[in-house]
C-alpha cells in the first residue's frame, strides 16, 4: 500500500518529500520485508522501533494522521479484548472480545487528523451484524456522519481467502455531509486464474473512481443496480445496516422484445426437451450399470 500510494502521488505530479509514511506491523518477518520493500524503493519510513501488536503495543500513539489505509486480518477473534475494555481508543464502544473489525476500525478513527481520512478493507460481516456491540458501534460512527462511501467488492480478490469484502471509506471532512455513497461493483473484474479475480484498471477501478468523485463533487446522478447517495436518516430506517445492495437495488433488465407468451411457450418447449434428454441419459446409465451386475433401486 505504501509503494502504491508513492506512485500515485508521483504519478499526480506531488512532492513524495512532503509526505510522511508510518505504520505497524505485528508479523516480525512481514516487519522486516516492508522495510525493505520500501528502502528499495527510496523511500522512508517510520514502521515503529520493532514489530508489535497494534492494540498492547501502539508504536505511534501520538499519530494524527491525514491518510490511513489498512487491511486488517478478516474478524479476528480473542484479540485481547478483556484486558482492553477502558482503552481511550474505543469512543463509539468497546468491541466483542469475538471479533477485531470494529477495533481495528476505531484504532484508524483514533489516529485520524481533523481532515483525515481512512480507505478500509473489511469482512462484509461489519456491514451487518448485530453480534455483541457491533451494531450499536456502527450506528454510532454512522451517526458521528464519518461514513463517506461503502463498496461491496467480488469475492476471490485475495489469494488467501476466496471470500467477498468490502471497502470503508470514512471522513472527517465529508464533501457532503449527512450523505453516503454505496456502490454495489460485485460483478465487476474478470478472473485472471481459476482462482483469482482482479479488477481492470481502465474499466472497474476508473468507473468506481469516477463514481465517487461525481459523488462527492455533487454531480452524481443514482445508477440502479450501482449506485446510490443515500442519507444518514434512510441509513437509520434499514436499522444502520450498510450493504449496498439494500440501497442500489437491483439493474433494469432490457426488454428483448419478445412476447411474455411466446417466451413462456418456448421456454418450456426447452424445458420439455431437456426432461426427455434426462430420462434418455437415465435409462442409459441404467442398463450400462445391469450390463455389469448392478442395478439402481428406485425409492
């Protein structure tokens, strides 16, 4: 995140001089890989005086930060909650000692400057659940209007898990209070292996990229099936749920033109056919199977 963030502002003609790069990390060989994965690259770093754990251990505890992003492990249990509970980080409530993604995501709130901002990866679980004190910790946020755009990614993003996320954007300084962006780009991407999706720079990542600058300039016109700006008392009527889907819906199908009763008619001429070629392929594998001593017995 650190490398790409370089190149983007090298790429927007911006002084990587001016710009301060700090960080955490709890693996010690990750630790020493993402310090020289950035001393490679020119560029300095202050990812704390050893690896530590983020919530025991806070190797930036006066951090007041402009810019945060971060992808935190997915709904990290026994994380050391009971030994946390009067932590000054936890303004919107304490976390379920079950699950980190709203620590995690406090721990960022804690540490933003007064016009910062934060670009979070999470589980979709936080959009939702209503486990423990997640709920009300989400409502809390949503209500201190920090929420500035929500984005349900495809699932198989990542090489070690398969399962879909989502994008947080969160604000100090929203372009337009009281209002929140949800883009629904699940079908987004292509896959690039049997396994993997990646999202195309040119199409997915402009499109969504565009979104939100309409979004936050207030041109954007709601998109159905997309997009949607949707205020925080709309928010509240879905009990401060945040899936995207809840408030894109679902896209217009085009009308291909043909009849309800010729559609119909053909369709289960199709279906028909199909049920024929089942049975066939049934009595086939029946006698293949007597062939040989076997039988199938019907229930």
């Amino acid at each position: 995140m650190f490398v790409q963030s370089a190149k983007f502002i090298s790429s927007h003609q911006r002084d990587l001089s001016r710009i301060s790069i700090y960080g955490q990390e709890a693996n010690p060989s990750t630790w020493k890989m993402a310090h020289m994965n950035i001393a490679i690259r020119g560029l300095e770093a202050n990812l704390g005086k050893s690896y530590a754990d983020t919530f025991f251990d806070d190797q930036h505890p006066s951090l007041k930060a402009d810019f945060i992003m971060a992808n935190p492990p997915f709904n990290l249990s026994d994380w050391g909650q009971p030994a946390l509970t009067g932590d000054v980080r936890w303004q919107y409530g304490v976390p379920p000692s079950g699950n980190a993604n709203f620590a995690w995501m406090q721990h960022m709130i804690h540490h933003l400057s007064p016009k910062g901002k934060i670009g979070l990866v999470l589980a979709n679980g936080a959009l939702s659940s209503q486990s423990g004190t997640e709920g009300d910790i989400r409502k809390a946020i949503i209500e201190a209007d920090l929420v500035e755009g929500i984005i349900a990614l495809p699932n198989q993003l990542f090489y070690s898990t398969g399962i879909p996320v989502s994008l947080w954007f969160l604000s100090r300084e929203k372009k337009q209070p009281g209002k929140t962006l949800f883009i629904d780009a699940r079908s987004m991407g292509e896959m690039v292996s049997r396994k993997v999706r990646e999202l195309r720079p040119e199409e997915d990542i402009a499109k969504i990229a565009d979104t939100f600058h309409a979004f936050q300039n207030g041109t954007l016109a709601d998109e159905k099936g997309f997009c949607a700006v949707v205020t925080t008392e709309e928010i509240a009527k879905q009990d401060y749920i945040l899936t995207p889907g809840r408030f894109v819906g679902i896209a217009d199908q085009e009308d291909d033109g043909e009849p309800f009763e010729e559609k119909m008619n053909r369709l289960t001429t199709e279906l028909s056919d199909l049920f024929k070629k089942g049975h066939e392929l049934e009595n086939s594998i029946r006698e293949k199977l007597s062939s040989i001593g076997f039988c199938v017995k019907d229930n």
